[in-house]
C-alpha cells in the first residue's frame, strides 16, 4: 500500500513540475525596459516577434505566444496575437478588444512610438 501512494505522489510532482516548467517557458525570451524618474514611470515589455506599421503608430502583426506590454504613469495596454490571427488589446486590464476607439488608437500611436525609441537605443547599447 505505502509503495502504491509513493508511486502516485511521484507520478502527481512529476505532473506538476511538467506543468510548471510548461507555463513558465510558454513565451520564450523577453525583453523589459523600465524607466523611472521623480514625475513619470515607463515600462515596455515584449516577447515574440513583433512587427510595427509602416506608420509607426500600430502593431501590425505579433508572433503566436507573443506579447507586448506598454504602461507610462499607470496607464496599461497589452497586446497579443488572437485566435483570428488580429491583434487583441487589453487596455488598463479591461476585456480585450480588437477594435479601437481614437483615444486607445492614440495610446497605442504613442506606446509603438516610444517602444521603438527605446528599442533602438538598446540595440545600440548592444551593438
């Protein structure tokens, strides 16, 4: 009896280290910039291959499992490939949406803008 619930209990931590080790390597390498002063915050994070609009002020395509997280002064946005192949956006932790209103797509105009500022310099920094 003891030698069956032994066996279970290494088949049940097995599991859950699969589990484990499945959720926390599921997107892969990311990226995190943060700045901080006296009046003003800043983070950028993103993971996956993400492709920014001609424009420069939208997200045209993010890689399956990637991401990109935005927020300056408390004020979030998260985006993501959907299911449809479209952009899902997740502004301030609200429901995703994949149609935006002018004010989210001038949020999102001024998070691709920045992200690709501070992208560069850290490529620079890198090179």
């Amino acid at each position: 009896m003891k030698k069956f619930i032994y066996k279970h209990i290494q088949i049940i931590a097995l599991f859950a280290m699969m589990i484990i080790s499945g959720v926390s390597c599921r997107r892969g390498n990311s990226t995190t910039i943060s700045m901080r002063d006296d009046n003003n915050s800043q983070t950028i994070e993103y993971s996956g291959r993400v492709v920014f609009g001609t424009d420069h002020r939208s997200i045209e395509s993010i890689s399956k499992k990637g991401y990109v997280k935005f927020e300056r002064n408390g004020k979030k946005v998260g985006a993501e490939a959907g299911t449809n192949g479209k952009i899902s956006y997740e502004f301030d932790g609200g429901s995703p949406v994949q149609v935006l209103d002018e004010g989210q797509k001038l949020f999102v105009a001024d998070a691709v803008q920045t992200i690709i500022k501070e992208r560069s310099k850290l490529q620079a920094i890198k090179n």
